[in-house]
C-alpha cells in the first residue's frame, strides 16, 4: 500500500509539472507570437504600441521566475536611464524605451542590460552590413529579450 502511495505522488508531481510547462510553453509561444507582430509594426510605421510592454508584464509571472524585487530594479533601472538617452539625444523613441522596461520587469537588471546589449550590438551590426542608419530597434529588443528569457529559465532550472 505505501508503494503505490508514493508512485502515486510522483504521478501527481510529474502531471503538475507537465502541466505547469505547458502553460509557461503557450503563453511564452504567444508572447513571441505578439512581438513578432510588433516588430513588424515596428519595421513598417516606426511605432511601437503601448499595449506591447503591457502584454509583457502581464505575462511575466509565466514566463520568468524573476523574484519582485529584482524585476522593480530591472523596471527602473532600464526605463530611467533609457529615458534619459532619449530626451537627450533622441536616439530611442519612447516604444524602445518602454520596450525595454518592460523586458527589464521580466528578465531583472542584470539579464535585462545582457539583453539590450545584446541587441544593439546585433543591430549596429546590420546596420553596417545594410548601410542603414535608421532602423527600427523592436525586432532587435524582441529577439534578443525572448532569447534571454529562454537562456535564464533553462539555466536556472538546471
């Protein structure tokens, strides 16, 4: 009788567990699915919608285990100086920046910066190689943040 007790709990931790990765795998598939779209929206108009950074942190507590504290860091401590750089060169438009926050909110401050870094470099990179000055930072900030997110989780999970 104790026997089947215990496989029976580790049934029921093996379905939880298969349960809880598949709702972290179909909302993170549709974050990605979104970004994309914004990316394109990006590419097309040079906007980013104010609904974008929104869907992210709504999505976070499925998606990333960051602890709260470290997400308020990486909140502010992306959205506050990236600010700044706009208003003072205008280099980044508000959507970036917003963008970029709310990626900071899933991935910490630390992960969060890895990321942008990340990003920009691949994004003077292929401004370079297509001689364009002006391109739209989303595709780069998703791709690049998504990438985090996945290389945290496993990381951390292991």
């Amino acid at each position: 009788l104790d026997r089947s007790s215990a496989a029976s709990d580790v049934y029921k931790r093996q379905v939880h567990l298969h349960c809880a990765v598949g709702y972290q795998v179909t909302v993170f598939s549709l974050v990605a699915i979104y970004l994309f779209g914004i990316s394109r929206q990006d590419i097309r108009r040079h906007e980013i919608s104010n609904f974008a950074p929104v869907v992210l942190i709504l999505a976070s507590p499925f998606i990333s285990t960051t602890p709260t504290v470290e997400r308020m860091v990486g909140l502010f401590g992306l959205f506050l100086p990236l600010m700044a750089v706009n208003f003072l060169t205008n280099g980044f438009g508000m959507g970036d920046v917003k963008l970029c926050a709310a990626f900071g909110w899933v991935l910490g401050a630390f992960t969060g910066y890895c990321s942008l870094a990340v990003a920009l470099t691949v994004a003077v990179v292929v401004g370079k190689i297509t001689n364009n000055k002006l391109l739209p930072l989303a595709p780069f900030l998703s791709g690049a943040g998504m990438a985090a997110i996945i290389f945290r989780e496993v990381l951390i999970s292991c």
